[in-house]
C-alpha cells in the first residue's frame, strides 16, 4: 500500500519526501577555514621578525668588529687590550654607535648638498648654452637625468659609512699616541658637533695608593708619580707608565685611586 502527500498534483513517496524535507549538508570545501588563514598569517609574522632579528643580529657583530678595531689601535699604543679595560661587545656599541651614526650623517648629508649643486650648476650651464646656440659643446655635456637626490643621498651615506669607519682606526692611532706621551683623552668626538663621542676611550692621570700602606707589596707605587689611569675589568685596575712606557695590572680591591682633573701629567714625567 502506498501513502502519499499531496504536493500540486503530484503524488511522492515517503521515501521521496524525507529526501525534500532534510535539508542538504554542506561540503567541507564550502566552509572557509579561518584557523589555517589565521595561522599562516601568524607564522609569516613571526617568520619575518626572525628575519630582522637575525639582520639586526649580523649587523651588530660587524658594527662591534669595525668599531673594535679602532679601540685595539688606541690601546694597542698603551700595552693593553680593550677587554682589559672594560669594553666588551656591549659597551662598544652602546657608547659609539650614536656618535658613529651621527657623523655618517653629517658626511652624507655634505656631499649629498655638494652633489645637488653641482646638478643644479650643470643644468643652468646647459640651459645658457643651448640660448647661446653652442652644438659642440653641448655634445660634451650631457644633461644629467632627473632626479637625483635620492640616487645621491643613497651613494652618500655608503661613502659616509665607508669613510667614517676607515679613518676610525687612524684617529684611534692618533689618540693613542697623545696618551702614550702624557695627554689626557677622554671621549673621542669632533668638534664643532653635538658632543656624541665616536670613541669612548680613556686615558686620565691619576695617583695610585695601597689601601694597606704598612703590608708587604710586591711593587712599591709611592714613586709611580706618571701614571694614566685606562680603566678596569674583572676586578683588575690597568694602568700606563708614562715615564717608564709599560702598564700595570693592579687587584681593584687593594688601591685606591685618585684622578686628576689635568691635560697632561706632570713635567718631570715627559
């Protein structure tokens, strides 16, 4: 026996009608997977600050290695190393970098001025000899194509970097050598700039004492009148012997150091 419902004029089975009455299921493809797009955002989000972190990383090491050279070339002058003295990857780069960045800027932004003036020259010098009707020498000179400040500006801060962290060491072999005759250096800057030092070295006169006075001491410092004072690390204060060209090496806990607010030692030292 067979049941029907009446839908129009057509008769449909029971089977028919469960098949029109429940409604379609939807494939998996029609749903948008938010967690996988969510996901593949995160990870190239996080994919990318590896990549930065990883440059940032790398630049910092060559900035420390470039920067390094030129303390070892002032301390190299006074018979010690610049880890001896306290300057380690950190502090390298905290106290020189500012000053560093500061007079790449300076330089490239000076020949990037020099560069647009002598743009801006060329042109006018065109502009007069087409007026004055001069083929020949217009075939020489060229019109220089547009724009180019951002050309220059670009070539600029490579020169600037490039020079900068060339003349470093010879500046640093200078500065040494002021210390090694009995000058006062102290942060190594440019005058006529903010006073960012491009260097943080030292080398400051200074009167040295035992702490204990009445004990035995291996070395006597009551005759150590020429002494510049370059620094500490580990608990071993360093010093340089002007008079005598060596350095000491003396335990931080035992001394007692004074510094002398003067350009140079004294006289009798030189």
């Amino acid at each position: 026996m067979h049941m029907g419902i009446e839908n129009g004029n057509d008769p449909v089975s029971g089977d028919s009608w469960k098949a029109h009455t429940e409604p379609p299921a939807h494939r998996p493809a029609d749903i948008p997977d938010v967690t996988e797009s969510e996901g593949s955002k995160a990870g190239r989000v996080a994919l990318a600050l590896k990549d930065y972190a990883g440059l940032t990383g790398v630049l910092g090491v060559v900035l420390y290695a470039l920067l390094r050279i030129a303390y070892a070339f002032f301390y190299i002058r006074l018979r010690t190393t610049p880890e001896e003295v306290g300057y380690g990857y950190s502090r390298v780069i905290s106290e020189s970098i500012a000053g560093a960045v500061e007079l790449v800027l300076l330089i490239a932004i000076l020949i990037t001025a020099l560069g647009v003036l002598y743009y801006l020259g060329r042109i006018t010098l065109l502009r007069f000899l087409r007026r004055s009707h001069q083929p020949r020498v217009l075939e020489i000179l060229r019109e220089p194509p547009l724009p180019i400040v951002r050309r220059v500006a670009a070539r600029s801060v490579a020169i600037g970097a490039a020079a900068v962290f060339l003349a470093l060491p010879a500046l640093a072999w200078w500065q040494g050598g002021l210390a090694q005759r009995g000058q006062t250096v102290r942060n190594v800057y440019f005058i006529g700039i903010p006073y960012l030092p491009i260097l943080a070295v030292q080398a400051v006169p200074a009167e040295v004492t035992w702490k204990d006075k009445e004990s035995d001491k291996p070395l006597s410092l009551s005759d150590r009148k020429c002494l510049m004072y370059l620094g500490q690390s580990n608990g071993t204060t360093v010093f340089y012997d002007v008079r005598t060209h060596d350095s000491l090496r003396l335990p931080s806990g035992d001394i007692t150091v004074t510094l002398r607010f003067a350009f140079f030692v004294p006289e009798s030292c030189r």
